[in-house]
C-alpha cells in the first residue's frame, strides 16, 4: 500500500482551516468543513484506515488497525489523529486491557460521510419507524416480542455451539463488543459498544426491549442457558445480560475479556 497518499503536498501537517472558539471558520465555515474532511481522506493511508473502522461493527485499537493494514503503529497513531481533528472519528479509552494506561479505540464518527458503505437513509428510516412505533402506542412488550423472533432466527445458525461461545460471538459480530465476566452459575456480558445507541438514548424502551428480546430469543434458540437479568440503558452504562448456563463456566470456551 502506497502511504503518501496524493493530496498532502501542499497541506500542512493539520490542514490549512483554521476553526474558531465557537467550531466555525467565519464565512463559508460549511465549505472547509468539506475541505477538511476531503483533506483527511485525500490520502491513500488515512482512506483505507477510514474503511476498514467504517466497515467495522465494534470500535478497533490502533494496534488492532495497524495488523488488520499490515502497517506499524507508529504509522496508524498519526493518522487516526488527523481524522479525529477532521471530525470524522470518535475516539473512547478502554481500560479493559488490565492495569496500566488505557488504550483509546476508534470509530467512525455518527455524522460522518457514509462513503457508500451504508446507505444514509438508513439512519433517518430507523428514526422514523421507530416513531411510527412509538405513536401506535408499541412498548417494550412488543419490542421484545418482535426482538425474539429475530434473535431465535439468528440462533438457528449456530445450534450446536456452547451457548455462552454462540452469543458473545454473535454480539461481537453486532458490533456490541462483549466483555464477558464469568460467574459461579454463568456470566454477565457487559455491551461495551451499542450500535443501537443514539436511538436507544431517545427511544430507550422499544430500543431495548428489541436487544432484550434478541438476546433472549437467541439464547432460548441455541439451547445450553438462559438469560436471567437485563439491564438497559435506564439500568446501568454499559448495559449488561446474566446467562445462566446449564454447564459450569469452567466446562465452557468462554469469549472475550472479563
């Protein structure tokens, strides 16, 4: 891969905009807005890191980004930075990874251009359903019913595997970034990222009465466990699932980090 890029002859180590206290640039702030962005993106390296966070389902470390490109660290690092100035990441510490100081993991910022890899109504159609629901007079009853069908149909695929293996895998492939912490009985599963969280914020019972019934009708379908308690947005941050497992967690694979 080619980490020159093409378009940073003539730019400055952070772009030539200059914003104000306020977040603007005086007249036609929208204008370099755009230019700073298609500056960030203008080189080859900072576009394939875009990509490959934009195709992302959970948050990645620099490190995790560096190995999936094939470049060092110390090449990541920077540009993560740039477009993190540009606006076009959001960056997290994550702490999970023991003593010591936090890692920072990335993602693609919400109002970010989509580049084609998601269409842009998408946001906007969920918005709007989720409305609609609302309207109707739909509560998290329904929500979770409608939620456990999904997740039973989703849970077909994987009969057969260890019950607490098939969901953490199948939430991480959600992009929930699952963090399991064994328990006597089973496991508590914290969702360090929620892709569902801006409109769960806003509409947090249907929201997360469709994970509950995911989760739930996920589980059921699987077979080997079953969830106990789940705390939502309301409850608790991040929120968590208690599975009860029919082995002891010591007879099962368990994924992820506690």
């Amino acid at each position: 891969m080619d980490a020159r890029g093409d378009a940073d002859a003539d730019v400055d180590a952070h772009g030539d905009t200059t914003l104000t206290d306020d977040g603007s640039s005086g007249p036609g702030s929208d204008d370099a807005t755009r230019l700073a962005v298609f500056k960030a993106l203008g080189d080859n390296t900072r576009y394939a890191i875009y990509l490959e966070l934009a195709r992302s389902p959970r948050p990645l470390a620099t490190a995790e980004v560096a190995e999936f490109l094939g470049l060092h660290v110390n090449t990541v690092r920077p540009h993560l930075e740039r477009m993190r100035e540009a606006g076009l990441l959001d960056v997290h510490a994550d702490a999970r990874g023991g003593p010591g100081r936090p890692q920072n993991r990335y993602t693609v910022a919400t109002d970010s251009p989509s580049l084609g890899l998601e269409p842009a109504v998408f946001p906007m159609l969920s918005r709007m359903l989720f409305r609609m629901a609302s309207d109707a007079g739909l509560g998290p009853e329904e929500a979770g019913e409608a939620g456990r069908e999904q997740g039973e149909a989703e849970g077909g695929r994987s009969v057969g595997v260890p019950c607490l293996d098939a969901l953490v895998g199948r939430l991480a492939d959600w992009g929930f970034d699952p963090a399991v912490a064994p328990q006597p009985s089973g496991a508590t599963i914290a969702f360090t990222h929620c892709p569902f969280r801006e409109l769960a914020v806003a509409n947090p019972d249907l929201v997360c009465g469709l994970h509950r019934g995911l989760v739930e009708g996920f589980v059921d379908r699987v077979g080997g466990g079953r969830t106990t308690a789940f705390r939502n947005l309301v409850d608790r941050d991040p929120c968590q699932v208690d599975v009860r497992l029919d082995r002891p967690p010591a007879a099962t694979s368990a994924v992820g980090d506690a």
